[in-house]
C-alpha cells in the first residue's frame, strides 16, 4: 500500500485532502484543457472544476469528480484559486509517463485554504517527492450563459468518427462551419481553405451516431483557432456532444474514459464567429 494512502495527523489543516492511486489519471484530463498557462480552479464537494479560457471567446471546463479520487475530503462549502497549469502538470508527470512499464503514481493533493499553495506528494515505487504550486487570486470566468433548456440542435456521436472527420477538412480555413438540420444533410462540417470549400456530412442514422435532436435548420461559423484545443480532448475521448443554442454558442461536450474505467467530462465553449465573407456564402448556395 502506498504511503500516501495512510492517514497523517497533518491532513486535519487542510480543508481540501485528495489521494489518487493513479496519477496520470488526473493528467490526462487536466492535458485536455491545458492551451493557456493559467487555469482557475473551483472545489466544492463535488470535485474539482478547472477552467482556462482564451480571447474572451472560448472556455474549456475539466470536471474531475470526486469519485474519480480514492479518497476526496473537502471541509468547506467551496474555495476558487488561480494556478499555473504548466507548472502542475509537470509535477503530476515529475516521474514521467509510466504507463509502459506498468507502474503508477500515486498522488496526495492538499490544500489549506485562500492564499496557501496546492501541496502535491508523488510516490513511484518508494520514492517521494513533494511539489509546493504556488496559487493566485483568481480572475472572474466568463458566464457564456449557455443552458440546456436553450439547446436548439444536438448531436451525440463517437469521437472516432469526428476524428477522421477532422483529419479530411482543409485546416487552412480561418472558420469551421456546422449545420445542423432536421433534413438531409443533417449534419455537416464544411471549412473554406486554400484549396476550396470541403465538407464532410453525417447522416442522422449512422453507426456513429448514437442520438440526433434537431429542431429547427442552423448554421454557424467558429474560428478554427479557438476549436484547436479541443482536437486534445477529442483525442482522448470515446464521445462527443455537440450542442447550439438560440444565439449559436457551441458546447463541445467529451466523455473521457481513464485506465480505471471511470468517466470524466471536458466542455469547450465556443463563441460563433460574427463575421462572414461573402464568397464563402455563395459555397452554401
């Protein structure tokens, strides 16, 4: 049994005591949603939400529940901090990944409240070592408002089919174009690149689709720059939900499962892109 699994009488004066068997577990999702240096961090009894955003226009959101932790004790109602991204997942990976030879780290987070640090202990093999991640005052996140009750269109299908989906669109497009419709195509990416307008259809009845709700014809452009980051949660994932609202913001909804089995979430929030050139909407004509 790893040391860190044992009860400390230190643990009493930290209002946040994590411990993780496997280590990378929590790397992996955190990984993600890392494309900016800083990430805010919400706990509450639930777990843990991290959050970094980018150009006021798109948010990726972590949801590492409590369950996924052996053991997760949180002694407030919740607590919000600032950190360094960068900086926690190269403690997390300190042993580098071990996942060849079979062998984990196991992992000790603690924190003790507003302007302490998050107090990292890694174990591998009898070996300990403490990580001490300074936290900051933390920023207010963007409220992108986005409910379920406002969801117009949505899609739930496997990750697989919307990687190969990325790999065949024209990434020299300053915009990626969804469509969602209740008629054929039903669901359509289109980008509009060097070599001209590509797109890529799903029919609604497709093995990789598991559930297609469309309730009215939408069509949205994205920056092609702020869905980037979610090509790494895309790469770990074995779903995904993508949802438009009335206003067309998209949320990007990846269901992530790790070595345990267990199931973790990663949203991006997307702002639409307000503006459309010409020639591009005589391609949709």
């Amino acid at each position: 049994m790893s040391r860190l699994t044992q009860q400390s009488g230190d643990d009493n004066r930290y209002i946040l005591v994590a411990k993780l068997d496997n280590a990378r577990n929590l790397l992996n999702i955190l990984k993600a949603v890392h494309f900016k240096e800083s990430a805010t961090c919400f706990v509450s009894s639930n777990g843990i939400k991290v959050t970094v955003e980018d150009a006021k226009c798109v948010q990726a959101n972590a949801f590492v529940q409590s369950g996924i932790f052996q053991e997760f004790v949180f002694k407030e109602e919740s607590a919000t901090f600032r950190i360094n991204l960068n900086v926690l997942l190269e403690c997390l990976n300190i042993f580098g990944s071990s996942k060849d030879t079979g062998t984990c780290t196991a992992m000790k987070m603690c924190y003790a409240g507003y302007g302490s640090p998050l107090i990292l202990m890694l174990e591998e093999g009898g070996v300990l070592t403490d990580c001490s991640i300074q936290t900051q005052e933390p920023d207010e996140t963007l409220d992108f408002d986005f409910s379920s009750a406002e969801v117009l269109n949505k899609i739930i299908m496997k990750s697989e089919c919307l990687k190969e989906a990325f790999n065949e669109l024209d990434m020299t497009s300053e915009v990626l174009q969804i469509l969602m419709s209740p008629d054929n195509p039903y669901f359509r990416l289109s980008t509009f690149g060097y070599a001209g307008s590509m797109h890529s259809d799903f029919p609604k009845d497709s093995d990789m689709v598991e559930s297609f709700e469309c309730q009215q014809t939408q069509t949205n452009r994205y920056r092609i720059s702020l869905l980037k980051p979610s090509t790494k949660a895309l790469q770990l994932s074995s779903k995904i939900s993508i949802r438009m609202d009335g206003r067309g913001f998209l949320s990007l909804q990846y269901m992530i499962i790790n070595e345990d089995g267990q199931v973790s979430f990663v949203e991006y929030l997307c702002a639409p892109d307000e503006e459309v050139d010409e020639d591009d909407e005589d391609d949709l004509n």
